[in-house]
C-alpha cells in the first residue's frame, strides 16, 4: 500500500510540474518560476505525508488517537495549500498588475502568518490526540489482543473453525479491531479485566468447545459493553 500512496504523490507532482513548464517555456530559466513550481511541490509533499497513514495500512501502537485527529488536520492542510499555491500562483503571474504590487511587497509576511496559523491548529490537534492516548498508558494495547487472538486462530484453526464457534470468534476479531473504543476512552478496571481474560483465554482447553464457546461470548458480551 504504501508504494501505491508513492505512486500517487510522484504522478501528482510529476503532473503539475510538467504541465506549469509546458505552459510557460519562457520562463524555465527563470528562478522565481521555480520557486513557485516548488513551493507547490512541497505543499503537495505535505498533504501526502499527513495523509500516507491514513491511505497506508499504517498503525500507531494502541491504534493511537493521533489517527483519529489526521482527518481533520488533512483537511486544515489542505484548505492552506489551496490559499497557498493561490497567493503563490497570483504573486508570480499577476505581480504586473498595479493593484496586486501592494499584495506583492507583502506576499512572504502573509505567507508566513498563513503558515504558523496553520502550525498551531494542527499542533493543538496532535496535542489534544497525545493528551487522549496518556490515558492508555500500561494498558494492553489492541494490537496485542488481536494478536493472541490470532495466535489462538492460527494453533487452533480446526477447532475454531466449528461452525458455532467460528462465527462468534470473528465477531470478536471485528469488533476489537474496528470498533472496540480506545482503551483511553474507556473504564480502565474493566479493560484490564476483559483484556485478562482474552489473554487467558489461550489456556482454555481448546478441545472443549462448549467451554470455548461460552467464554468467547462472554468475553464479547463484556467488549461491547465497554
């Protein structure tokens, strides 16, 4: 996956930076021309690389909160770049025109404003993500749940495979992996308790499938109700 998300971000800056060059033929030997052409290829660079975690299989330890912000900071990084390349594109292009000189001389210093503002929103994102995931601290983390669990699907596979059992071990999976709420936003002594049990549950006798079965629905009981 995340050669594709390469792909995507070379064709992007492939696709502008040749048809900008196409376009202007006049000014490829222009430095300014090319400070513009950059300046959008590093605003395209930035959209992509808030973006690669999201597009990627990519997953933070504890599936961390900080993925959760990423959606609202791609879309404050991307409402910059538009206003961004604009005002690079209209100081380039339009610089001739009497009404734009004003805009001009300070073109660099609304630049600069438009930047840190931009820092700051997405600084106080990542900061209140960070402040969500201190709560998870020596907790098990949902990785490692999915990872005993799999573990027992993988030794175990002819018997979870049992019909009865198969169906309600996948629920299980799903529900921890896709909608389990973060350990952080959830009743701590209830999480270590319900996390303990799954970690048990690797000692249960497997060749028991009412005891198996009994304990899987048990234990998702308790995960749904967290």
């Amino acid at each position: 996956m995340s050669k594709i998300v390469f792909l995507i971000y070379l064709v992007l800056v492939l696709t502008w930076t040749s048809s900008i060059s196409i376009l202007n033929p006049n000014d490829l030997g222009s430095m300014n021309f090319w400070i513009m052409v950059m300046w959008v290829n590093l605003l395209i660079s930035l959209n992509m690389y808030a973006s690669a975690p999201i597009l990627s299989n990519y997953q933070e330890k504890n599936s961390a909160k900080i993925i959760g912000a990423l959606p609202a900071i791609n879309v404050i990084l991307f409402l910059y770049s538009v206003v961004s390349a604009s005002l690079v594109l209209i100081d380039y292009f339009a610089t001739s025109d009497s009404n734009i000189l004003f805009f001009g001389s300070y073109h660099l210093v609304i630049q600069i404003l438009l930047l840190g503002s931009t820092a700051v929103i997405c600084l106080f994102f990542i900061l209140s993500s960070k402040g969500a995931e201190s709560g998870a601290r020596d907790l098990v983390s949902r990785h490692e749940l999915l990872k005993a669990l799999k573990n027992i699907e993988l030794l175990h596979s002819d018997e979870i495979q049992e019909t009865s059992i198969n169906s309600i071990f996948k629920d299980l999976l799903e529900h921890i992996e896709y909608k389990m709420p973060h350990p952080s936003a959830v009743n701590r002594d209830d999480f270590i308790a319900v996390s303990s049990q799954i970690l048990e549950l690797q000692k249960i006798q497997i060749s028991d499938p009412v005891n198996l079965r009994l304990t899987i629905e048990t234990i998702l009981l308790k995960i749904k109700t967290l």
